[in-house]
C-alpha cells in the first residue's frame, strides 16, 4: 500500500513565500514521488478558530487552492479538496478528543500565542485546533505531513492521540511525522521572527510583481557596513540568496566577508531570483483565473475522494468505540 500524506492550509489569505518554502514545496515533492499518495486541503474550517470575517473566508479558502494549483499541485496525483466539505474530519474530531485533557490543550504554545493576539477569543474552537488537525491527518491515516517547523507541537499531539487511540480502541492510526524542506524556518522581512500573514510588512506574497518584491526586499533592514557580524535582516537576506540562487551565496559572503558588499546589489539579485521561481507560478494563476469552472470541478472531484476514504475511517472508529 502506498505511504499516505496529507497537509493543509489555513484560508487567511492568499499564499507567501513562508507558506510556499515550508509547506507547499514538501507538498510539490511528495506529490511527485509514487510511492505517495497525496491529500492536499485548504483548512478553512481552522479559519474559524480566530476572529475572521465570513465573505473573506468564502474567498480565501478558493485563493488557497487556486494558490495551490498554480504552484504545481496536480488534480490527477493529488486529492485536492476541502475540509469543510467533508464533515468526518469534525465528526472524527470528537471522538478523539475523548481521549485528550483540556490541560494538555491549554499547555500548547500555538494556543498560548493565539490567546495572546487575540485574548478576547479564547473559545473552544481555538481549544480544539490541535484535535482537529489530528482529525485532518488520521482520516487519512497519513503518516506524512509536509509543513513549517512551526506546526510540530501540533504534531506532537497528533501522536500522542494515535498512540492513545491505537492503545484504548485498537485502532491502527500510524505516528505522523512532518516532512521538511530547506524553508523550514522562513523568518520575516522586518528582521524579527517568522513571516507570517498576520504581521503586517513581514511577508512576500506568490502573486507579489517583480516592483512589488523589489520594494519590499529593499526595505529589509541591513547594517551600515559591510563585513562583521550579519544584522537579522541581513540573515534573513542570506537565507533568501541561498533558497533561491544557491550558486551565488558562495560570491556574496565573500564579498561580505571582505567588506565590499554592496547591499542593494544583493538585495536586487535576491529580488530578480525570487521573481524568476515566481513569475511562472504567476502566469498559470492567470490562466487558471479566467476558468472558474475547471477549478469548482476539482474542488469537487477532491471532496469526493477525500471524503470516501474519510467515511471508512470514521466508520472503523465508530465501530472500535463502541458507536456502531
Ligand atoms: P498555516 O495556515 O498557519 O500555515 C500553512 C503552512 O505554512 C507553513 N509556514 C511556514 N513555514 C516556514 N516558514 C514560515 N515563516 C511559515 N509560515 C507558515 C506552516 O508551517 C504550515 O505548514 N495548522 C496548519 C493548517 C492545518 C494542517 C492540517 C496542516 C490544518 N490541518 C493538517 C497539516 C495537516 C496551519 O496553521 O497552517
């Protein structure tokens, strides 16, 4: 039997470079390799766990996947779907929450973060995040999950819960582990922590033009000289050169390390090799705009096949625990 994978994507808005380099690109080499079979969702049902705005979301959770395809995610190797539209990923949620403690939840730094930007919404739904995620990914008995180094406490749980499940109803869910790429890690353009959606000037997104792009990796801030000890811009900067120019990062530290590195010469090297992955990424969402139609019908392909194998899941679980 074929190893299973599944990851997703949280409707928030169209795609950026942390997304792309940490999850799609594992999602993108998985899809490739046979010995995989891929299940690929937007998570728009994770939307709701933070404050969100509904006519933004019915958008978003489409831009996801119109993100995806351009990227290269194929109909015909990957299941491309929905998570809304197969309600055993809730289903199943409920019953595996049977077997985790609130305080178990409550310790989770993803759930602490979230309770500190938004301290107002400290609901169930953000409660349950984790167990939803585990749903997501033991519907499918996936044991591979491509996603940022950001996501593992959530994969921690993940395993926690199938080893509990597996020891109190004999299920046979395996131990999900996430799969990276080299952007694990994609820290945010201001030099300080992750990019992330939610901070404003951090992130460059997949439809960002060459001008766009420029402009925002210009506006990285580097030190005043050349050589010593790199600023966090600047790292950041270095990390960008060597995901995407690779053969160039060798010329660039030494002309840093001697002192005569120009940074808006690095800076427009770096912006013409991000455009240059991005531009064709770019041509394709154009396409793929202009034809609503063969997108819905994907969707709707992908929620079906999705949803067959989640149903069997859901049914075994049932069954196990005494429900059926
Ligand atoms: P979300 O929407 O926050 O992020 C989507 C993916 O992008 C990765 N990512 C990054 N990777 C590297 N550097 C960054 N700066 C960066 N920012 C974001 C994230 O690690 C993630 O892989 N919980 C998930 C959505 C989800 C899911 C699932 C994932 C729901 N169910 C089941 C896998 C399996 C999330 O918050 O994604």
């Amino acid at each position: 039997m074929k190893k299973r994978v599944l990851s997703g994507i949280r409707a928030t808005g169209r795609l950026h470079l942390g997304n792309y380099l940490g999850a799609v690109k594992g999602m993108l080499e998985l899809q490739d390799n046979t010995e995989y079979e891929t299940f690929y969702m937007v998570a728009d049902v994770h939307t709701i766990t933070t404050p969100y705005n509904v006519e933004e979301l019915r958008k978003n959770r489409r831009e996801v996947i119109v993100d995806y395809l351009s990227a290269g995610l194929d109909p015909e190797k990957s299941v491309i779907f929905q998570q809304s539209e197969v309600p055993e990923h809730m289903e199943l949620a409920f019953y595996l929450s049977s077997v985790v403690t609130i305080a178990k939840m409550q310790h989770l730094p993803t759930f602490k973060d979230k309770v500190k930007q938004y301290p107002q919404h400290a609901t169930m739904a953000l409660l349950n995040y984790p167990i939803l995620m585990t749903a997501d990914i033991l519907a499918y008995k996936a044991g591979f999950v491509p996603v940022g180094i950001d996501q593992e406490p959530h994969l921690e749980a993940a395993r926690e819960i199938a080893r509990r499940m597996n020891q109190d109803y004999n299920t046979d869910f395996p131990q999900p582990q996430s799969f990276k790429t080299e952007g694990e890690y994609i820290p945010a353009l201001t030099g300080k922590g992750k990019m992330s959606k939610s901070v404003e000037g951090s992130y460059i997104n997949l439809t960002d033009d060459l001008e766009t792009i420029r402009k925002k990796i210009r506006a990285v801030p580097t030190a005043d000289t050349s050589g010593g000890e790199k600023s966090e811009g600047l790292r950041t900067l270095f990390i960008f050169l060597k995901l995407f120019s690779p053969e160039s990062s060798g010329e660039f530290e030494k002309k840093f390390e001697s002192g005569s590195l120009q940074f808006v010469e690095l800076k427009d090297h770096i912006t013409e090799a991000i455009f240059k992955e991005l531009e064709p990424i770019q041509t394709d969402r154009k396409r793929l705009e202009t034809d609503p139609a063969f997108v819905d019908k994907i969707i709707k392909n992908g929620n079906e096949k999705a949803r067959e194998v989640a149903k069997k899941t859901v049914k075994e679980v049932r069954e196990k625990m005494g429900l059926a």
